[in-house]
C-alpha cells in the first residue's frame, strides 16, 4: 500500500549528505523546505543534489522556499546568547547596540510605544516569559518569569493581543522570491500574513509556476481566512506561532475547521510544528505525537511536515520512518471504513467540479485501478485531488515545475512527460504509463481525465474509461 497524504522534511545540517537525502525520498519524503530565515548561501548546490537524487530515484520532488516575513525579533547578544534567572529583572531597549544579560535591544519602535504594564513578553518562540514591569520613553523593565535559561541572537518576540499591521512583502521576502524563482523552487509559503494582499504581490513577483502556500499564524488572518484561502495555492496550518496568538487550547478545533474549508474550496492543506517534536533528541516518538500525525490524517489534511526533526535532529530517517508507519496504519483504517471518510464538496455551481466528481465516482467501482489525469496547468490534478478518490491518481504534465509542484497533493504521482497532441497520442502515453505500473493489470479498469482542446490550461471536461488491453 502506498501512502496518499504527503510528507515535507526540512532541510538542514541533520539531513543534507547525500546518502541521508537519497534514503529519505526512497523511505516517503515528497518534499523539501528551505527556512529562508536562516542561511541560504549554498542552497545552488544542495538543489543540484536534489535534482540529481530526483533522477535517480525516479521521483518528483517539491522544494519549498519558507519566507521570514515580518517575524518581530529581538537583537543580537556580545556572547551570541546570554543566561537569564528566574525573577530578574531584564531590560529592552531601543538602542542599537550588543545585549548582555542584563538587556538588549528591542528594534521596533511601533511595539515599544504600545507596550504597557503587566503586558507578557513571550520570547522564543513563546518558550520564555517576561513581565513588563514598568516603562519609560527609552526603556521597558520587565521580570523573568521563566527558569533560568540561555536567551539568544535574534529570538522571536510575541506580545498577546498586540497586532501591528503588516500588509506588504518585506525587501527580504520580495529578494528571496526572486532566488527562489532563479534556483527553481516549485512554492514560496508566506509567513506572518494578515490577508490576501501578501499573496497576490507575492504570485506577481513568482510568477506561474510557482505555487503559493500561506502560513495561517494569527488571529487577523484567521479573520481573513475566506480571501486567503481563495487567492493562495495551499494553506499550511503554522500551530507554532498560531496557538502562542490564540492560546494553545483553541488550536486543535482551528486546526480541523481549517482542514474541513480547505477541503470544501478544493485547496491543499498542510498542518506543520512539532509533529514528531521529541525524536529531535529521541529514538521514539510519543503517543501523543503518534496521535497527532493520525488526528491530521483523519480529518483530511494533504500534508503533514517535520521541522527541527529533519533539519537539526539525531534520528532524521527514524522520524521519517515513523512518519510514514503512521500515515500507512491511518490510510488503511480510513480505506477500511471508507463510506465515514468520503469527501463532501459542493460542485453545483461548479461544472468543472461535477466533472472531476463524475471521475471520483467512477473510481469506487473496485475494477478500476487507477486515474491518469492529464494536467498542464495542475487545475485538474488539484481537483481530482481534493476530491479524494480511493483509487491511485498519475497526473501528466509537460510543465516540470508544475509536475514537481504537484507532488505535494494528496495522493498524486506526478509524471513530466510530453503534453498530448489530440485524442490518439493521449491514449498512447497513457498505455505508455499502465505497461511501467505494476500494479495495474491486463481487463482492469483506468479512468482517463483532461482538458480539451489540448494545450489549454485550467479546462478539464473530458472523461474516458479505458479497459487495459483493449
């Protein structure tokens, strides 16, 4: 059995020789992400290692370009980080120069003024907590709520129900498009939202073969989610940062009324943070984690994502491998018990739609073994996608970008080869595709979708159910 939902590793020291890389595909990794926050110097050459992996694994691969976005920060520290104690007292500032750990530079002048007292400053991440204290014009003393700990450069900041409003892409973000778009990225996921202005300069600057993913971090975008979800791509469900905006406990019922209006608008959905949190340091997973990476699975999700696991843990293929075990035992029992998990999308006022959901229909008939949906532009591939057939979906594509880009939806194999020239050549390739798949058989059943006339992105009105070896 093959799994359907999708898994992105990020990259980083843990996982980037190439025999690590080359195992992590083979053991079920469909894409990559690339923390844009971080060093990206000589990202040129673990691409190339990548793609050349990509050949030899006979695999398409996603590579997703992560950017920084307005993610406030502290500044930087003369030790590069700086012990602090419960209950003492720490200063920020707006002087621009080098903390110790008695202060540091709070670069955000906006924030400052909207500081006040008894206002918690979360740092890291939320992971440690600062009580302000009292304020001046030039400095906000606060208390260390927190076990003593090490603080270091550049730690996120958050203060609850403090928003400054952010509706343009940063000099940073607008240059690492146009790297991203230079080394041959297949999606930019946008951090720190507020709504759909982000995406659309970001689709300007892209361009089309490029996918959009945003980042649902906040409660304005939560706000906004209906013009997110619209103008974007895919939606990753950021919990990290989202559950330190909306607490915690509201998180798991965001996290599934997401999921439930992305499926309904037919867009892909990742749920990403601290999936497999513990196998960062740990051989194992928890059950709770286990529990986690299930829970995703069953109400829908596209994708599910390891962080730190992949990029700076001590068992990245381990984690991988869990990963997989995991989604593989939840598919089965969701395979099982099919008639509870079948996807309910309106296509009445959608022809295109009621196509694709013909195709669905015709795929739980249990001759028929697989779909092969022709997709230059990746329209129909997304929709028989989001429609969650039982069965196997190979989509074609002559588009690279685009065939690698589709790799990252629900239960797709993505094939680039040449685009169809009419009816005849389509039906020579896709007796082309079912001779390499072992899995389908002489008298089985495959359904055939695509858009004609040929050539013509985002049409999809044509349906043939073909006999093998007829």
């Amino acid at each position: 059995m093959e799994k359907k939902a999708k898994i992105i590793a990020t990259l980083g020291p843990a996982i980037l020789k190439e025999n690590i890389l080359r195992k992590a595909i083979n053991q079920g990794v469909d894409a990559f992400r690339v923390n844009f926050s971080h060093e990206t110097k000589n990202l040129g050459k673990i691409i190339k290692k990548i793609r050349s992996l990509e050949i030899k694994t006979k695999k398409r691969i996603a590579l997703i370009a992560d950017l920084q976005g307005v993610k406030l920060r502290i500044g930087k520290f003369k030790n590069g980080a700086e012990t602090i104690r419960k209950d003492q007292i720490f200063i920020f500032d707006l002087e621009n120069k080098l903390g110790n750990n008695k202060r540091v530079c709070l670069p955000y002048p906006k924030l400052f003024k909207k500081l006040r007292r008894n206002h918690i400053i979360l740092i890291d991440d939320g992971r440690y907590a600062f009580k302000v204290l009292s304020k001046t014009s030039k400095i906000i003393k606060t208390k260390c709520l927190s076990q003593n700990f090490k603080i270091k450069d550049r730690k996120s900041i958050h203060v609850k129900n403090i928003n400054l409003p952010f509706r343009n892409l940063t000099t940073k973000d607008k240059k690492d498009i146009k790297t991203a778009k230079k080394l041959g990225f297949n999606w930019i996921a946008l951090s720190y939202l507020q709504d759909e202005k982000i995406v659309y300069q970001a689709k300007r600057l892209a361009g089309k073969n490029i996918g959009i993913i945003s980042k649902i971090e906040n409660k304005i975008a939560l706000k906004n989610i209906n013009g997110i979800i619209l103008s974007s791509d895919a939606i990753m469900i950021a919990r990290g940062d989202l559950a330190i905006d909306v607490g915690h406990s509201e998180v798991p019922k965001i996290q599934l009324d997401l999921i439930k209006k992305c499926n309904q608008f037919s867009k892909s959905v990742i749920v990403a943070t601290q999936m497999l949190e513990s196998m960062i340091e740990s051989y194992t997973a928890t059950r709770a984690e286990i529990n986690d990476i299930a829970t995703a699975i069953f109400q829908g999700a596209d994708t599910v994502m390891l962080s730190a696991e992949t990029a700076s843990g001590k068992y990245p293929l381990q984690a991988i491998k869990t990963m997989v075990k995991t989604i593989l035992s939840t598919e089965k029992y969701k395979k099982e018990h099919i008639e509870d998990f079948k996807s309910s999308i309106d296509a009445k006022k959608d022809p295109i739609k009621s196509i694709v959901l013909s195709v669905k229909d015709l795929a739980y008939n249990s001759v028929v073994k697989a779909i092969i949906a022709f997709s230059n532009s990746g329209t129909t591939a997304k929709l028989v996608s989001a429609m969650r057939p039982r069965v196997k979906i190979i989509t074609i594509s002559p588009n690279i970008n685009v065939s690698r880009q589709m790799s990252l939806l629900w239960g797709v194999h993505s094939i680039n080869s040449r685009d169809a020239s009419g009816w005849k050549d389509m039906m020579n390739i896709s007796r082309e595709i079912i001779k390499k798949d072992k899995s389908i058989k002489k008298n089985d059943y495959v359904v055939i979708t695509a858009g004609l006339p040929f050539g013509n992105a985002g049409m999809t009105n044509m349906i043939r159910l073909y006999k093998v070896g007829s």
